[in-house]
C-alpha cells in the first residue's frame, strides 16, 4: 500500500490490515474515524492491539505545530508539519454564526507565483495526497466540536492551487462528501484559472462551487499580478467559466483583492463588469482588501475605497459583496498562509494607467 496519510486508506485496505479480524470490524473503524472523527487510538469498540496494529500500520499524516487564535476568538489557525518530508502547511478554521468553515491547503506551497500572496512568494514544495487534505478537515472538525459546533463546509483556499493537484483534490471532495457527509453545495474549489482543471471539474460528479481567483480584467495587468494568465488568458478563462456555467448552473465566484491604486480603479470596476456580463447568469464578486504580507511592497485598498469599488459594481448590475477580513492578525487572511517559511520581497511594476508602485 503507497498511504500517505490514514485517510488515504481506503476500505479495500482495511480489509487487508484485519485479515483475520471479523468482518464488521472495517465498518467500525469506518465510521470511528469519518463519522465519529476519532483518531484510530480512541477507538474504544476496537481491541487495544488492533489499535496499535492499526496505529503503527496507517499513522495520521499532519504533525501539530501550533495553533493560533485571533483577537476576536472566531478564526483559528492550525500549523502542522507533513511527516513525510516534513513540510509546513497551515489550515484555517473559521466560525460564523451560522456555519463552521474549514479552509484547507491542497500543496505545501505554490508554484503559481502570484506576487502579493505569501504562499506564492515561498515557493512549491509539493502535492498533498487526498488522504493529507481530508485530515485537515478532521482535525479542523475536532477543534470545531470542542467549541460546540460542526463544520458545514469546506473551502479549498489554502496554500497551493487546488487546480494543479486535481486528482487528489477531487478524491477529496469525494471522501468530505461521501464519508464525512458535508453536502457537495457546501464545497468550494478555488483556482487561479487553471483551465483544463476548470473543464474537468464542470464534468465531477459532485457539483461543488467554483470560485476563482481573478484580481484583474485586463490581460496587461492580470499577467503581472497572476502569471499563469499568460499561459491562460482571461478571454480563455471568461469562455472556460461560461461553459461550467452552462453545464452545472452553479454560480462562479470571482474574487478580487483589491490593492490601492493598482486594481480599485473606476477602469477596473468597468472592466471587470464587462467581464461578469459575459456569464449568464452573471458573476458573483467577493471583494476583500489586499492582505499585508513581508514580500509584497504595496497595501491594500482603504475600507472607503472597497465600499466605492463595490458601489461602482453595484451600479453596474454586478452582485457584489465585501467579504470581512478574518484571522489577519495571526496571518490566517487569505494570502497570508507561508507556514513559517522564507519570503523573498517582490516588486510590481508601473504599467500604463496606473500610478507607480514604491
């Protein structure tokens, strides 16, 4: 068996580490660990050697660092390390009051390279397996418990791009779905516009929402900010995301941090309307201001600025909505995860119709 992480295993597997055990044993441990989100030490229906048999056998994959809590007490930040190859990822645990979610890494790092996002300044270390990226999710839903709540959905946001390591991501959302029964609608896949990812997650069983990563609607500016734009350029990621439209009716999310006086412009609202007219229906925008991070010069847009910017939107028939920044004073805010690692300081150019960045 090549198991990453004990959720990586599947029944079959069980199967072959009880030989000899009875059959309702499998179920047990099943249900102990999706259901009951138990780790298999804690498993009291199960003879104390066959869990350490077990234990020994498929040992948890996330290596606890550290947790952290912000000021406000409703965003928790988990770091762990990956006990193989030992490297550092961070999943955020965010409650709300009507609902409990969990934002998890699918690589140890990226190597998207976007400027302004710290994982994207530390570099790419490697994939997740699906089994590491579902543990986080139990965990996180450990943590939840204590505090009274559940988890109810999942957002695939953290370190990496979700789209560059589909295969596990997708067995993911099938163990989250199938075995720790979150509703697929309560699932969201995020990209930087990953095209061919974008064609096969509108051909996945499951309709999970898609949100992508957009931050500007013009190619000149988009390459800077987001460079796989130029390998995927935005009238190419435009038709992708009309077409999983057309095939799931499920409503894509562009999300656009806004930086001040790069992309919050009077110009960047119009484009961008012009943009989520193309989708029918139209686009759902998630604004936020730009995140502080060590590597990255320039600020994010004043809370005047969001509100114009949504505004302007807004006038322009675009749904728009300004999501609260959570968990920026323990960097859990998106953009914000690095695990502690080395950032090396980016710069961003002056490109026309805009002021240059110092």
């Amino acid at each position: 068996m090549n198991i990453t992480s004990l959720y990586d295993a599947t029944t079959e597997d069980l199967v072959r580490l009880m030989a000899g055990q009875p059959a309702y044993r499998v179920k047990q441990v099943w249900q102990a660990l999706y259901q009951q989100l138990k780790p298999i030490a804690e498993i009291s229906t199960l003879p104390a050697s066959l869990r350490q048999q077990l234990a020994e056998a498929l040992p948890e994959a996330l290596v606890w660092q550290t947790e952290s809590t912000d000021v406000v007490g409703d965003t928790v930040k988990f770091l762990w390390n990956l006990r193989e190859g030992g490297h550092p990822i961070e999943t955020v645990l965010m409650l709300y009051p009507d609902r409990a979610t969990v934002c998890v890494s699918t690589q140890a790092g990226c190597a998207m390279a976007c400027g302004f996002c710290a994982t994207g300044q530390a570099g790419f270390n490697r994939h997740l397996s699906a089994g590491e990226i579902v543990e986080q999710v139990v965990h996180a839903a450990r943590r939840a418990a204590e505090m009274d709540r559940r988890v109810s959905n999942i957002v695939f946001m953290g370190m990496g791009e979700p789209l560059a390591n589909e295969p596990a991501v997708h067995a993911a959302v099938q163990r989250i779905h199938d075995d720790i029964g979150i509703s697929a609608r309560h699932l969201t896949v995020s990209t930087v516009g990953i095209i061919p990812g974008i064609r096969h997650l509108a051909e996945w069983p499951l309709p999970v929402n898609l949100a992508v990563s957009l931050h500007a609607a013009r190619d000149e500016l988009r390459n800077e900010l987001v460079p796989i734009n130029k390998r995927y350029p935005l009238n190419d990621l435009i038709e992708a995301c009309s077409d999983y439209l057309t095939q799931r009716r499920r409503r894509v999310t562009f999300e656009w941090a806004l930086i001040d006086k790069v992309n919050d412009t009077r110009r960047d609202a119009n484009e961008l309307a012009l943009l989520c007219k193309r989708l029918t229906p139209h686009a759902h925008v998630n604004l936020i201001p730009l995140n502080p991070t060590p590597g990255w010069p320039t600020r994010g847009s004043s809370a005047a600025r969001v509100r114009e910017f949504a505004d302007t939107l807004t006038d322009l028939g675009v749904n728009a909505t300004i999501r609260r920044n959570r968990g920026t004073d323990i960097d859990a805010a998106c953009g914000q995860l690095a695990a502690g690692q080395q950032i090396t300081p980016v710069t961003l150019g002056s490109g026309p119709d805009r002021s240059p960045v110092t």
